[in-house]
C-alpha cells in the first residue's frame, strides 16, 4: 500500500514517477514572459520556498533542498531543451538521488494573454532512502507549484513587462 505522501500526490506505488502540473494565465508577452525566466536571478527567488538555487552557466544550476529529516540534498540540473517564447525543458544530470525534471510552456490565451503552464516530474528511488528522500517533496505539492507561478505572475507585473 503506498504511503500517505504518494498517494496525496496520485502515485499507484512507492516507485513510480509522478507529477505535478500548474497554470496561470498572464498578461504579458510569450517572449516577455520567457526572458524574465531565463534571467539568472529569477529562478532562485520563485523557488526560494522548495531550494536554494545557484545559476551555473546558461544551462546549468545547482539546487540544494533540506529534508524533513534535517539533510542536505543536492542535485545539478541542466536545460535540455530551449525554444524562446515557447518552452523550456530541463532535468537533473545523473547522479542526482531523486531525478527529476520540467517544463515551462507558453501558450496563446484568450484577450491576448498568456497561458503559463510548470510541469514537474520527481521520480523517488524505492526502499527506505526512496521514503526517506520522499519526505521533501511533501514540501512540493500543488500549492507550491501554484505559489511558484504567483510569484512569477507578481514578478512580471512588477517588472512592467510588455503586454502581448
């Protein structure tokens, strides 16, 4: 029988990849949008509720979450996929202990908007460390993807950013 935290998330057993999925509807451009995500500084600040996250290069970043146990856990991650105003897809580099990955995607709305879809997948190791390590992404449920594009939401406006 799986554990309360995967089945709150949908998970079927202990082992299987799942994911979370959020949107929020944006008025400001698709490129807008994109390049405000892109900038070094963004990502660290929209997720600064899950991870501390340091921009390595133009591709990777290194993430760094505490568990509920009080460990550290530590991750590179790398975008894979890059299409301006459309999309970005990345995942973790091997050897992370939970792998995982996402995507950003931009999509036309209607009265010009911008629909703003996060998908991320998490894929736990089974056994105790997989239970273990599990732990943490309680922190990451739906609300905190919801409170991710909010804050970037907020951000854009914010910022001003060309309407589409």
């Amino acid at each position: 029988m799986p554990s309360s935290f995967f089945k709150s998330l949908g998970f079927a057993s202990k082992r299987a990849p799942d994911a979370l999925s959020g949107s929020i509807t944006i008025a400001h451009s698709a490129d807008a949008l994109y390049a405000l995500w892109r900038k070094p500084e963004t990502l660290p600040v929209l997720m600064s509720h899950f991870a501390t996250i340091t921009i390595l290069n133009q591709t990777d970043s290194l993430w760094r979450a505490n568990t509920p146990l009080g460990s550290l856990l530590e991750w590179r991650a790398r975008i894979v996929e890059e299409k301006p105003g459309e999309a970005m897809h990345w995942r973790s580099l091997p050897g992370a202990l939970v792998p995982n990955e996402g995507r950003l995607t931009f999509s036309p709305a209607p009265n010009g908007e911008v629909n703003v879809t996060l998908w991320i997948r998490f894929t736990p190791p089974g056994g105790l460390i997989g239970r273990k390590v599990g732990q943490l992404f309680t922190l990451f449920s739906n609300d905190m993807l919801k409170q991710t594009l909010e804050r970037f939401k907020k951000m854009a406006d914010e910022q001003q950013l060309p309407s589409a």
